[in-house]
C-alpha cells in the first residue's frame, strides 16, 4: 500500500492530513521535525513526503534537500503559508514535486498528491520500459494447434488466474517466455508491469542488485538509486529466465523474499514489502542440481508450485506450417 510521510510541527494540522490520506486510501506516517522525519524515510518504505515548510530546527527545504541525496524518485509536496510563497517556488527548483498554501482545499491537496504519485509511477515504468525497449521479443504469442499444445493452452488457462508460483521447463526455444506472458496476461495482473529478467545473462555478483535494487554509494559503482526488479513488478509479474543458473548463495536470499513477501535492497536495512506473483523457467534439470548441491530444493519447492513442461517442436511437427506462416506475415 502507499505510504505518506508527514511533516509538520502543528500536531492538529498533522492529524488533519493523516486523516485525509487515510480517506484516499494510503497509510500515513509522521513527524514532527525534519529530522525525525529523516529517521522515519530511512527505516521505513516511503512513497510520497508531505512536509511543511517552516519547521524547528533544520527546515522543509534542507530536508528536502537531504531527501534528494537519498532518493531522486520520492516526490516531495510542501505545504507553506501566503507570506513564504517565494520560499515555495525556491523548494520546487530544488525538486519539490508542487506547494499547497495554507489553509488548503481538501480538493485540491487530493488532486496534487494523487497527480504526484501517479507521475512517479509514470516515471519508474518508463525506465524500465525504456531499458527493455531494445530487448523485446521477437513475437509475444504462443503458435501451435497440434495436441501437445492445445495440453499447454489447458494447463495455462487452469493455473492463470491464481497467484500460484510456476516453474516452465524445456529446451532452449521452446517459448518459455512466451508461455510466462501468457499466464500474466490471462491474469488479474495484467493491467501491471511483465518484468523479464534473464538471470543467466548477468554476473552473479549484479543480480542481487537487479532483483532486489540498491542504494546509492552500496558498492563500487553505485552512483545513484536503484529499483529491483521485485519491487518495479509489486502488484504484477515476475519472470526470472533460466532460474538454474542463479548461484548458491543468491538462492537463499530468493528464498527469504518468496517466503516473507518483503526485499531489502542492497545497502539499506528497510523493508519494502511488495505483492509479486513470481514465474520461473530453465533448460537445466534442476532434480538433478539439487543432487548435485548447486540448487535449494526448499526454493526448488518454492517455485515448482505448478509445473509447465513444453515439448520442443521435433515432437510437434504439425506446428511448423503455422509457424513458418507466422514468421511470413511478420516479416
């Protein structure tokens, strides 16, 4: 759910706005200083601050300030009176999101803060859409009429619905991701994010990064914020690719988020709790790596809730005509 920090000195003006944000459907968290304020955004998973711009000690604007250096994404709204209005624009070059004046129309502040959150999700999606543009499939649907396929349609249509974890094993080509989309899109999920992530494409001392984001300043390289694959696809799906290869010591941490629901980035001690629907494939015979020790069997549990077999196109021949049809028309 979306969580709201609120700032403000006034104990009644602070209820006022938790009660609200409450009314809007959002939890609320707050604070009476900017400093307890930066201890709060610290510990806890923050979407949106609404902070007043007068404050004892340090002010809405260092704290803004102070909150730039830690998260470019999180849009700040302040709040100020009619005689510090020069003041608020001031906030707003330095990257406030917008300013309410005080008294404020409840109207008005509902439509500032539902416009600001509903920018930054605008802004995550387009990044991560941007860095898949040049990725994207080459199709995104299943081909095939032959018996073994019309089994796959089946046993897609049986388990898309739920949320239950599916592990897709065959050969390589076979269309594991394309059988992954098809349950998110058959899904009441679809209307989220999709996010792929080819765990055998990227170095095993990055993928903690990818999937679960990190700080700015975590490690060597680490210039500015990054968000995890897990939390970019909250309340959609999650195709980690080639799961097999993922190392050892990535698996337990793997495990720790399916069974608990919450990540914590790399770099940071906050809990960020999301509601992931994770999909899985591999070409590997996982049985046989978890004999081998190179794979949990309590993960392999895990994601292997509903299994999806797809037989490779040497055991389907009738498939190819529509295939090679297919790839006409496309081309």
């Amino acid at each position: 759910m979306t969580r709201v920090l609120v700032v403000d000195d006034e104990r009644k003006m602070r209820r006022v706005l938790q009660i609200l944000l409450e009314q809007m459907g959002f939890e609320s968290v707050a604070a009476e200083t900017a400093e307890e304020a930066l201890e709060r955004f610290d510990s806890e998973k923050i979407d949106l601050v609404l902070t007043d711009l007068k404050l004892p000690g340090m002010s809405g604007v260092d704290l803004l300030a102070r909150i730039r250096t830690q998260d470019s994404d999180v849009p700040v709204i302040v709040l100020t009176a009619h005689g510090t209005v020069q003041t608020a624009v001031a906030a707003m070059k330095s990257g406030a999101f917008d300013y309410i004046l005080k008294p404020f129309d409840i109207e008005a502040i509902e439509l500032v803060i539902r416009r600001a959150l509903e920018m930054q999700r605008y802004r995550t999606e387009n990044r991560f859409l941007k860095e898949q543009a040049d990725d994207a499939p080459a199709f995104e649907q299943l081909v095939g009429t032959s018996p073994a396929m019309q089994a796959i349609y089946a046993l897609i249509r049986q388990v898309a619905l739920a949320k239950t974890a599916v592990l897709i094993t065959g050969e390589t080509g076979t269309g594991k991701e394309l059988v992954a989309r098809a349950l998110h899109n058959l899904s009441p999920r679809r209307d989220k994010l999709f996010v792929p992530l080819n765990c055998a494409a990227i170095p095993p001392d990055l993928l903690e990064s990818e999937l679960f984001g990190h700080q700015r300043g975590a490690f060597t390289g680490a210039h500015a914020e990054r968000t995890g694959k897990f939390e970019l696809a909250d309340g959609g799906t999650l195709f980690l690719d080639e799961i097999g290869d993922m190392a050892y010591p990535l698996q337990a941490k793997m495990l720790r988020v399916l069974q608990e629901g919450a990540v914590e980035r790399v770099g940071s001690n906050k809990t960020i709790h999301v509601d992931v629907r994770v999909l899985s494939s591999t070409n590997r015979d996982l049985a046989g790596s978890i004999r081998n020790g190179t794979f949990r069997e309590d993960l392999y549990y895990r994601l292997n809730v509903f299994h999806i077999q797809l037989p490779p196109l040497r055991e389907r021949r009738e498939d190819i005509a529509p295939l090679a049809q297919f790839f006409l028309r496309k081309f």
